[in-house]
C-alpha cells in the first residue's frame, strides 16, 4: 500500500500537537459544582451506612454491619478529600447530604447500598473527564483512587447479594 504524504495542513497541525483532539476546557465553577455533588454523595453514603447499620436485624446483622462499617472509614476519607479540594479552588464545600432512601429489610439496605455505590462510581467518571479538562492530574489520580475504592464496594456487595435468599 502506498504511504501517503501527509499535506502541508497536517504536518503544521502535527507540529503544534493539535492533532491531538482536545477536550473542551472545563471552567473552575463547573469542577466545583460537580465536586460538591460528589460531596454531598460521599455525606449521604456516610450517614446511609451508619443508619442501616444501626436498623440491621436478622441472623446476619453481624457480618452486615461489618461490612458498612468497614465502607464509613472510606466514605469519610472521600468526603475529606473533596472538601478539601473545593476549599482550594475557592469553592464552599457543601453541608448538606444526599437523600438515604429508606430501607427496613437487610437486601433492601444491600440493593440500596449497591445503587448508591454504583451511582458514585458513574459521577466520578465525569469528574475524571472534567478533571482532565480542567488539566489537574493530581486531581485524577486522587479520583481513580476514589473509583477504586468504590468499585471494591460495589464488588462485595453484588457478592452477598448474589447467594442471599431471604427477603
Ligand atoms: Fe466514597
Ligand atoms: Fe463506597
């Protein structure tokens, strides 16, 4: 197959590196708004896993309550970051948490924990877009660090729904 001569265009474009598609620049306001959803997330997780840890009953509220607790210690750290950084790029961090949507059986807490987990995980892929955007690595590597930990949570959870029978 004959090599084709790249045109002039694109040789100029190469040397400038605008070959490369660039994302479109994302402002500070935008990064801080969608940090403080992320916020108010990592709140409602928090106050979620501490109030079904307190309502678990049943043969399994040992190892479920394990399980949350183990889950606030993160949430806690996430939530410390993130106002942390929106104090930094000048923002207010937020106060108030997400809604916890009730739960009274132990698979219901497990399918809302799940739901929960799986929607912070889907929030910090577009954080990780926009932090690219916004051009703060520092910023994307502490949020696949996030992601990380949350997919670990969803992990175990889908692994003690998936043998549960009681309802
Ligand atoms: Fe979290
Ligand atoms: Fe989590």
């Amino acid at each position: 197959m004959p090599v084709r001569t790249p045109t002039q265009g694109e040789a100029n474009a190469r040397i400038a590196g605008r070959d490369k598609p660039t994302p479109p620049a994302v402002d500070r306001q935008t990064l801080i708004e969608g940090l403080n959803r992320d916020l108010a997330g990592e709140y409602q997780a928090i106050v979620m896993y501490i109030q079904y840890s307190a309502k678990l009953t049943g043969p399994y509220r040992r190892e479920l309550r394990a399980l949350f607790q183990s889950e606030i210690t993160d949430e806690q750290g996430h939530a410390q970051f993130l106002a942390d950084k929106i104090a930094t790029l000048g923002g207010e961090p937020t106060t108030e948490p997400g809604v916890v949507p009730r739960a009274d059986q132990p698979r219901e807490m497990l399918e809302q924990a799940l739901a929960a987990e799986k929607r912070a995980i889907a929030d910090y892929e577009e954080r990780l877009r926009q932090a690219d955007a916004f051009g703060d690595v520092g910023l994307r590597v502490s949020l696949e660090n996030q992601v990380a930990d949350e997919t670990r949570h969803k992990e175990e959870l889908e692994r003690v729904l998936a043998g549960w029978n009681p309802r």
